[in-house]
C-alpha cells in the first residue's frame, strides 16, 4: 500500500467529514477498534461494513473447502457485531462480492467522504487494497488505513542501522524496549447511537446464511469455541486466571495451558493491544508466565514485519540457499502424514487434532513440522499449504514463519541440524499419554510406557491391548534414526560442507 493509505491525524484533523465507512476485516469487534476510533475522531457519522470477499471464499470452494470452520466462525462474529448495531438503531452492512469492487461502491451509494480500515501487509491484501484506494480517489474519496492487529509494524522496530531485524532474540529486547516507552493502550471506540449513520432501505439486507456464501455447515459448535467478542472476552477473562503458570503448562498438550487465543487474534474479536497491556502488568508484577506469553505476542509482531520487508518468503525460503534442497516429497507419505497414519502416535494424534478440530497445540506444530520436514524430506510448503487449508487461526506470516523455522530455511539463528525426535518429544510432552489416547483411540489400551513407540513393545502386550502393527495401527513409515541421517547429508549438501 502506497503512504497515502497510511492514516495521518493531521490533515484529517483540520477537517470535518459528514460520513467516514468503516470497513471491518480482520478486526471483528466494536471495542478499541483502531479503524473506528479513527473515524470517530474525524467524522460526524460512521457507517460500518464487512465484506464476505468472493476473492479469498471461492478459491476456498475451487480446492474443494467447502466445510470450513473459519467461515463459519467469521460469520457468527459479524452476526453478533450486526446485533450490536440493530441495538443501537443501526445496522451493519453485509456483502458476498469482490471486497475491491464492492467497498468503493457502498462508499458511493452512502456518500461517505473517505473508508477506514485496518492496515493488513499481506502481498494480495495491499494488492486489493491498492485497487481500493485507486477507485476511490477516481471517485474524490480517500482510503486511510491504520495499525489494528499488531502492537508494533512495519519500520516500527528496526535495528540501530536503520534495518529490519531478521533474528528474533534481538528483535524482541529491541520490541519490550519500546512497549516500555511507548505502550500501546486501547483506543476508545465507543460508538454513541447518534453517531451511526442510517442505512437506506435499499442497503439494509438479512445477514447471508452459510450455504448461500458456498460453504457447509461444520462442527465449529460441537466444538464449543467461544465465538465472537464475547467468545474472546470469555478466554480472556479464563486465561487471566492462568496466566501465570503458562510458562510451566504451555507446551504439555493433554494440559490447559495455552491460552486459546489464536484464532481470536487473527479474526480480531481479541484485541491485540488489550492481551499486550495485560501481558506486560502481569511480567512488571514479576510474573514469569505473563513474561513467556507476552514474548508469543512479540513473536506474531516479528512474523509480520519479516512478511512486510521480505515478501518473497511467501513462496521461497528466506534464505535462497535452502531453495536448493532436493526434497523427497513421497506423495503416499505426504497422505500418511496428512490423515494421521505415520506410526509415529503423538505426531498422529497431533494430524487428528487438526482434522477433526482445525485446531493444532503449539508444541504439536513444531513436532508434525519438523517431521515432514526432516523425518520425511517433504518440502515445507507442502504443509505450510495443507495447515493453511486446516487451521482456524491461519495467519500467513506466522504459518509461514513457523514453517520456515521448522525447516531451518527460516529467519534463525539455529542451524539445520535441530531435527525433533518424535519420540524423546512424546515422552516428554505427553508422558501419560493422555494426549494420544485421546486422539489415536486404538492405541488406548497401552502404557504410558509402550504408548509412545508400540513398535518396541512386545508382541504379547500388542496383542493385550489389541494393538496389531499395520493391522489396527500402521508400522512407523520411516526410521527416525536413518531419516535424521539423510537430512543431515541433504542440508549439508546445499550449505557446501560435502
């Protein structure tokens, strides 16, 4: 997006508008929404809009996605902002088309001077964005876009030359440096019912339901994902309780220890700037689990410069060197590691967890990822595409930066040697094996000490517990040790150390 779009308090201050629309995307709720607190500041009147984008939904229903829980949850959300808004004697305005062409045209048929929204740095989001902004001023109007879903963007943050930060650990001193002298509070952005624009009768439409967008109904209910703000404000107020202790139970999937957040910030019924301030009194206060977590939050903030500064790490590696590596990418492979049937169980269960709940705990992302990686030789885009498919939370700059970590062709400091053992990971993480009983059923009935590799264990206790390698469960499809060999030999080959 060009600077022009980049919102500037000064011009628009010395202005009244009559009318600003507020374009909401990945900022679904009403409270400190940085969009509309800045169309509050400098318009009489506001109207606001959500546009079910037919340029991000039918590339889903082309791929065969028609049962996807992202757009089910997204709806529940814009439906609990609509209710919001009827409350208050308004209305929020609904569309199914092209985002590019159908925002300049409701700002058109309102009469609204200039559209508000939430910047977003992903390279087909400015794209759109850019075509925005191009039809609106055609029009006489203006496209100002403001910080929303990160604490610090851009150029933000940046090295003492000058430079983007491309290591995380320096990053981060550099990022808690400035929250120190520049917190990011919550904005105000309380709307007062006079302060809504009335909608035409031609612009008032029911909310689309979810076959007539393309798509099925889920499981997302079933589920019992907190949904909308009030969804969120229930996590949050819940995380609050335990954030303490997430440094001890974060990375034990059987255990309540992640905040379950995720997809509430990608959607932004979470408000990033809220979690930090919590976050960041917490860690004053000396506790080491707000301090762990608030470094989470700084890692999203990382991921999303590194895709503003380095777009080209959409499709290639961060490091051209390791765009030469010869994968194996082994088709039936790939598909056992997709349905969860490598032989390997907490890397199964992890597969399983994403396909029946859309939902992957952290620690279980970096143990599947390293496997197809480095136990199977498959390219990491290869699953960055299928986790983008899958998950809730999908965010691109952090799906590709979790992948491209786990891949060491990344933005990191640590060699391409660290290849998880998906073994010593299970015996570590889930030593009761809870989290696999839960997910690989038909491994239930073993111990917590067979559970993790049943392969080793004798053929009487298998058939105790009515296990029969590749029969009820499969045999391992690699050998670890062998696996981790040959991914030595095929990363030292592109580095010249052979």
């Amino acid at each position: 997006m060009t600077s022009e779009t980049s919102f500037s308090s000064e011009p628009l201050r010395a202005r009244r508008l009559p009318l600003g629309l507020v374009w909401l995307r990945r900022d679904l709720r009403l409270h400190d929404h940085a969009a509309l607190h800045a169309a509050l500041r400098v318009c009489d009147k506001v109207a606001l809009a959500f546009v079910f984008d037919r340029d991000i939904l039918d590339p889903l229903l082309q791929r065969g996605l028609r049962a996807d829980r992202r757009v089910e949850f997204i709806l529940a959300a814009v439906a609990e902002i609509d209710a919001l808004l009827h409350e208050r004697g308004a209305a929020l305005i609904v569309r199914h088309e092209r985002a590019r062409e159908a925002i300049p045209a409701l700002a058109a048929e309102l009469g609204a001077q200039a559209v508000f929204c939430g910047r977003d740095d992903e390279p087909d989001a400015l794209e759109r964005d850019a075509a925005v902004e191009r039809a609106l001023r055609a029009d006489g109007r203006d496209l100002h876009a403001v910080k929303e879903h990160m604490i610090f963007e851009r150029d933000e943050v940046l090295t003492a030359q000058g430079k983007p930060y491309s290591v995380f650990t320096p990053y981060r001193t550099a990022w808690l440096a400035r929250y120190d002298a520049q917190p990011q509070h919550p904005l105000d952005s309380r709307v007062q019912p006079e302060r809504l624009a009335p909608l035409p009768a031609r612009m008032q439409r029911p909310l689309p339901t979810l076959s007539e967008l393309g798509f099925a109904p889920t499981n997302l209910r079933e589920l019992k994902l907190p949904l909308g703000a009030t969804g969120a404000r229930e996590l949050v107020d819940d995380f609050q309780r335990r954030i303490d202790d997430y440094d001890q139970a974060r990375d034990y999937p059987a255990r309540k220890g992640p905040s379950y957040l995720s997809v509430h910030l990608r959607f932004g019924t979470a408000s990033v700037r809220e979690l930090a301030a919590i976050a960041w009194a917490r860690q004053q206060a000396g506790s080491e689990g707000a301090r762990v977590w608030l470094s989470e939050l700084v890692w999203r903030d990382f991921y999303f410069q590194i895709l503003f500064h380095h777009p080209h790490v959409v499709n290639a590696a961060f490091k051209p060197t390791y765009d030469r590596i010869e994968w194996r990418n082994d088709p039936a492979q790939y598909a056992a590691w997709c349905e969860g049937r490598t032989g390997y169980p907490l890397v199964d269960a992890a597969m399983r967890q994403i396909n029946e709940t859309g939902y992957m705990h952290n620690r279980l992302r970096m143990v599947v990822a390293s496997f197809l990686t480095k136990d199977l030789g498959i390219d990491w885009r290869w699953g960055e595409r299928y986790f983008a498919d899958h998950l809730n939370d999908f965010d691109l700059a952090a799906n590709n930066g979790g992948w491209q970590w786990a891949a060491s062709s990344g933005c990191d400091a640590q060699p391409y040697f660290r290849i998880f053992n998906p073994v010593s990971q299970s015996e570590k993480f889930d030593a009761n094996g809870d989290f696999i009983r839960r997910y690989v059923p038909e491994l239930a009935a073993l111990s917590a000490r067979d559970i993790h590799a049943p392969w080793k264990a004798p053929a009487a206790l298998l058939q105790a517990a009515g296990v029969s390698l590749g029969v009820t469960y499969p045999a391992p499809i690699v050998r670890h040790d062998l696996a981790r060999a040959e991914t030595l030999e095929r990363y030292a080959v592109v580095k010249g150390e052979v």
